[in-house]
C-alpha cells in the first residue's frame, strides 16, 4: 500500500489487536457533503466491529445510520517520534434488535456523555488497513531501530 517509507503495514489482526488497547478514535462521516471527524469513546465487538455509544437524539446517530463511514484510531510516541494508525472502514447503523441492544448494554461502551436514551452504532470492519512508523527519528536525527 505504501512504499517503503519509514512505515510498514500491519495485518487485520494486529489492527484489531490495537485498537482493542485505546479507548478513543475519530469516525469520519458526511456533514452537508462535507466529511466530519468527531472524537468518540468506543469498543470493540467480539467480531472486530467498531461500537459507539451515543445519545439517540445526536447528530452523529443521524448522520450515520446506514452509510459508509471510516473510524481511526493511533497511538503515537511524540518523544519516539513512533507509534501506529488504524482505519476501518465500513457500514454504521444504530442498533435496534432489543436483544442486541440490551447486551451492549451491559458489554458494549459507555458513553462519556450520558444521556437520557443511548443507543449504539456499529460499524462493520469491511476494510481493516493500519501501518507502523519503524522509521522514526530521535530528537537528534538519529535513525532509531525498529
């Protein structure tokens, strides 16, 4: 996907393994034809599948149920200058099977703003990329080792 450029290409299982070690990413989505990136609490679903939790009136449940959105999240050592980025890249759509929905409740994230009714978005991983960064600099511009 790259060329050999300081980074290298991790497969789906390291993505997924990742992304299960942060508790906050950014989807991606269309606002009025325009792409919008929010920063949202999430976790993963036991099949790789993104889920947020959101308050049923939001913009971001609206905005997304049913379309193809891209979620992101990294890791990133300033001082290292290493770290990693993952997207995934598939379906949203608000859960409404009530057994689904009650199980997330208790398994699924919370948000970090609560809200009289919640609901959950999941987002199908049909495209998992992410690369690492193996070929950072020290602060003196020294190649550090991967």
């Amino acid at each position: 996907m790259y060329p050999n450029d300081g980074f290298r290409e991790l497969e789906r299982q390291e993505c997924l393994r990742l992304l299960a070690k942060v508790p906050v990413g950014r989807i991606v989505h269309t606002r009025q034809a325009l792409p919008a990136v929010l920063p949202v609490n999430f976790s993963l679903d036991g099949d790789g599948a993104v889920l947020l939790c959101t308050s049923a009136a939001s913009e971001l449940a609206r905005a997304v149920d049913g379309t193809v959105v891209a979620f992101e999240a990294d890791e990133v050592d300033a001082v290292a200058h290493s770290g990693w980025s993952v997207v995934v890249t598939g379906a949203a759509a608000v859960v409404r099977d009530p057994e689904e929905h009650e199980r997330l409740t208790r398994t699924g994230p919370r948000s970090w703003a609560p809200s009289p009714e919640e609901v959950f978005v999941r987002i199908e991983p049909e495209l998992v990329t992410g690369r690492e960064l193996v070929g950072g600099r020290s602060l003196y511009g020294v190649h550090l080792s991967p």
